[in-house]
C-alpha cells in the first residue's frame, strides 16, 4: 500500500505537474486572440506564482506537521478569489467602455480561475462552504457571529433569571415545611435535592468566554466607526470555553460597555501617529481576563490608551454583588476590574440570613446592593480587634456582629461568615453573621419599624416569616 499523501504534496502535484501544466494552459489557449506571446507571458506567471505558493507552504511545514500550510489553503483560496473578482470586473468594465475584454486580463483571469479550481479540490466540503460564505458577503459572515453572540448572551442570562426564581421557590418551600414538620430526614433529602438541582443549573447554564470575547469585539468594533485610531482586543485565559454563570457574564459585558463609551470618548489618542509619537504600537492594544477563586469570579481588562482619569460609577449604577476598581496611568492606559461573588443574583435586593441566636433561629436581612462579597471564614482566619477585621490583603473593615446587634447577647462559635459591605471609597463595613442556617435572596419591600435610633431598618416578609432588615446607610454618621 503506498504512503499517503499531504495536502501540500497534493496540491504541488495539482499545480505543477508537467501534465497538469499544460492542462491549465490549454484551457488558457482558449482564450479569444489569444497570441504566442501572451500565451508564454501567462505560462510563465503560472508557473512562477505556482512556485511560489508552493515554497510558501513548504516554509510552514515544519518536522512534517503540515497542519499551518493546511491552514493557509483556505486562505490562499480566499485570496486567489478576489484576485479574480477584480480581473472579472475589469473585463466587464473593459467590455462596457470599448466593445470587447482586454485578451491578457482575459487569459489572466482563466489562469486564476484553474489555480482557484486546484485550490478547492484541497478543502474539505465544510472548510469550502465557510470560506465561499466570507467570499460572498465578509462584512456580514464575520459582523454577525458577534452580534449573535450578543444576543446568545442576553438570552441565556434571561434563562439564568429565571432557574434562579426556580431554585428561590425551592428554599422558600424548604423553610416553609421545616416550621410545621420534625422529619429530619426529609429535610436532609430536600437539602440535597435542592443542591443537586443547584448544581445541575451551574453545569447547564453559562456563558463560553469565547462568547464574552466576541461580544466585547463587537462592542469594541461599533466604537471604531468614530475613532481615529484602530483597535484590537485579547483574551488572556488558556481555556476559552470556560463556562461562567449567564447572569454575571452579562454585568461583566454592560460595564465594559460603559468603561469602552469613556475609553473611546476620553482615553484614546486621536491618530496611529500620535501613538506612535508616545512609543506604541500604531493599534490600541485592550486584554482581559477571567480568574477564579473559591466563589469570586474577577474580570480584569486593560487598554494602553491615554489613561484618563475620569471614569465614574456611582453607586446606584452598579448591580448588586459587584467591586468596581479602575486605575490610570495617564500616557500608559487604564484597568477595569470587576469582581463578583456568584452566589448573588443580580436581580437581588436583600439577602436574608438564617441566624442561630442562642436559642433557635432567626432571620436577618442586608440590603444587597452594599455586599461585596462573602467569604466562610475560620474566626482565627482574620484579625479581629478593637470592632475591627484585618484582612489577608490588609484591608480594614469595621464589624458589626448581628447576633448582638439585634439579639442583644455575642455569640461564639468557630466559624463565621464574613459578609463584606462597600459604603463608599473610605467606609468599610464586615457583618459577622454567626452560625448561619441557610442564605435566601429576594426582591421583597422592608416595612418600616417606626424607630431612628437602631440599626435596624424594618422587616419584610419571606415564606410567611418576619425577618429582620439591617440598615446599613448611616453607619457610619452615628
């Protein structure tokens, strides 16, 4: 049995081949008034394009791995056929303004139209369907990949919502029938359908990083239409198909839309010259990133523009369970950062805590929109004193613990859960919420408890019970 052989092979084989040479060039001879002349001019450019090709495909080869040529054919093809679109218009043009098609253009698309024809025979059906699809309309084949990916992206964080509002029954349900039965095994069997059902939503819903990377490029390339510059942006994660949750994939993406309408208003150069003038390159260079830490996901992305400083979120702009960081480096560029704790909905107004208070359980709720994030901590995990929590990343916060806040007595147990709050730039608060019982979120109204002087805000109501609101706002004027 003889050797396979490669596509490279094939495709010298196909193109200069004695016998495959004057195949070509019969056809070529077709070619009205065709003369001697022409027809040697045309052969020697076949011939020398040919050789080119072919050196150019062999220099790509490297050990026998043929796998970059093979990527090049398309291309080549792709290449090769707009090559011979132009020399087609010419000779309808020709035909239009002087009765007849110059004879060298039309011996020279004929030459064109055999390499193209040998081109296709090394593409498999479905390579050859793609690259005739970008032949005939690029601006549209390539536009509407990220555009769908946009829109995959608004759909699938809309199905996110609502697995959510599922799994919200579910605890709701699960609290309900714990206040009127003892059976602690079919509570124990709830807990784990509930997780399995949790956990089945996590693997089943997200959003590919690939999909968030298309939709930033097209985000990207609608702010370029008024730009005096050119731009690219990259993804830095290893595994693009990563999946993340829907919901924290679509906050990240309409931040970045508001962090790119700032860029390109008031941080980019006017001209490839002027970034050149400052030692870039001539493109504005952006790069993100997503990492992941036990329940956080972070979002970083960064641009090598002018790094303007005026960039603003306010508060009440930002979902709830977000950390908004941004830097500049006038002349160098700027930074985004974004970090989300998934476990909270974005649709989210309280999360209500399930609190032991010494005696049996009781709930407490904080408003979500000051959470940062959460993080199950061992008490000798963190610095504590005077009021205070030193972080591992040596921030300070100041704490409140709930349980003597609203219960009047401090509980201690050997684990807490820290539950971070961001009032502002210099006002950090960490609530210390003992011995928590189950956590539940929702989008529920606080009745007003009629008194200025506590910390408490009022009460509202989840699945028939009273649960107490936390007021966080003037925390820090008392």
């Amino acid at each position: 049995m003889g050797s396979v052989i490669s596509k490279v092979q094939a495709l010298r084989h196909a193109l200069l081949d004695p016998a495959e040479v004057q195949a070509t060039m019969d056809v070529v001879a077709l070619t009205p008034d065709a003369t001697a002349e022409i027809l040697d001019k045309v052969s020697k450019e076949y011939r020398e394009r040919c050789e080119r090709l072919c050196e150019a495909l062999e220099d790509l080869t490297v050990d026998d791995d043929e796998s970059e040529a093979e990527r090049h054919i398309p291309l080549t093809w792709l290449a090769t056929r707009y090559e011979w679109s132009r020399y087609n218009d010419q000779m309808q043009y020709q035909t239009m303004l002087k009765g007849a098609a110059d004879t060298l253009t039309m011996a020279q698309g004929s030459m064109l139209s055999k390499i193209i024809e040998k081109l296709e025979a090394q593409q498999t059906r479905k390579e050859l369907f793609w690259t005739i699809k970008l032949a005939a309309d690029p601006f549209g084949t390539v536009s509407r990949i990220p555009n769908m990916a946009k829109r995959l992206m608004r759909l699938t964080a809309s199905a996110g919502r609502s697995i959510n509002e599922v799994l919200q029954e579910f605890h709701a349900v699960r609290e309900l029938l714990a206040d009127n039965i003892k059976d602690s095994d079919l509570l124990e069997k709830l807990d784990k359908s509930i997780a399995k059902s949790i956990d089945t939503a996590d693997c089943g819903a997200g959003i590919e990083l690939n999909d968030l990377h298309a939709a930033l490029e097209a985000e990207l390339v609608d702010r370029l239409e008024t730009s005096g510059v050119t731009a690219h942006i990259k993804i830095e994660n290893g595994d693009a198909s990563e999946l993340i949750p829907p919901d924290v994939s679509d906050l990240f993406f309409r931040i970045s839309q508001v962090w790119l309408k700032h860029l390109f208003e008031e941080s980019v150069e006017g001209s490839p010259a002027e970034r050149e003038a400052s030692d870039k390159g001539a493109h504005l260079t952006l790069s993100w990133r997503l990492t992941r830490s036990d329940r956080k996901l972070t979002f970083v992305l960064r641009d090598d523009g002018c790094g303007s400083s005026r960039f603003e979120m306010g508060k009440d702009e930002l979902p709830p369970g977000l950390r908004v960081l941004h830097s500049h480096e006038p002349g160098v560029g700027s930074v985004l950062s974004i970090e989300s704790n998934f476990m909270l909905d974005g649709n989210s107004e309280y999360l209500s805590f399930s609190v032991f208070n010494g005696y049996d359980y009781s709930m407490v709720a904080i408003p979500a929109q000051f959470v940062s994030f959460l993080s199950l901590v061992e008490a000798k995990a963190v610095k504590c004193a005077a009021g205070s929590i030193f972080t591992s990343t040596g921030e300070l916060y100041s704490t409140v613990d709930t349980a003597k806040a609203i219960f009047g007595a401090q509980a201690h147990y050997e684990k807490d859960l820290i539950v971070f709050a961001n009032l502002g730039e210099s006002k950090r608060l960490a609530l210390r919420v003992n011995e928590i019982h189950g956590i539940f979120r929702g989008r529920v109204k606080p009745l007003p408890l009629g008194t200025a002087e506590d910390r408490v805000a009022g009460i509202l109501s989840v699945a028939g019970q009273l649960v107490i609101v936390l007021e966080l706002e003037g925390f820090f004027d008392k």
